[in-house]
C-alpha cells in the first residue's frame, strides 16, 4: 500500500476519535477524576513528544545539541522564566552548539 493511503487512513482514525469525543456524556467529563486523567494524560503526551524528539533521529538515537538544549530550556523553567523567554534560551543554546560544532 502507498504512504498516501496510510496518511488519509491516519487522518480518517483521527477524525473518527474526536467525533467519538462528542458522544461521550457530558456527566463522564464533567467528573473531577475523569479531569485529572485527561490532564495527566496531556502531561505524559506532551513530556514523551518533547523527548523522543530530542534524542530520536530515524531509528536511532542521537546525542547532539538538541541535548543541550532541552537542559538549558528546562534550567529556564525551573528558574520560571516566561514561556518566550525559555524558547529563545533553547533556541541559542543549540544555535551555539551547532556553531561549535557538535551536532
């Protein structure tokens, strides 16, 4: 099978979830537990996403400035730096290291 039938077939099992969504009671997602799990589920998505990105290069992992980055980023938050202010210290950081020559 072609890759363009597996992109429209990913796009069709996407539609199809979140017309699912609107089914679902309002009561279940108006419940404090059913709450906290789609948050902690957004939490663990968005942290794994963020990772495999950093380190993931094809199939196999990589170890490059893009390392470097995601530390310093992450040194901004913790510092709670605002969110632009913590991309554009990402951002230099792997610029500087790529300028440096490692990754």
């Amino acid at each position: 099978m072609t890759q363009w039938f597996w992109v429209i077939a990913a796009c069709a099992a996407a539609y199809l979830v979140k017309l699912l969504g609107y089914l679902v009671p309002r009561r279940w997602m108006q419940n404090e537990r059913m709450t906290r799990i789609a948050g902690t589920m957004t939490i663990g998505l968005l942290a794994s996403l963020t990772a495999l990105n950093a380190v993931a290069s094809g199939q196999s992992l990589a170890v490059d400035a893009r390392i470097g980055s995601l530390v310093a980023a992450a040194i901004a938050l913790v510092l709670r730096a605002p969110f632009l202010v913590v991309v554009v210290v990402g951002a230099a950081v792997a610029g500087g290291l790529r300028l440096l020559g490692w990754g």
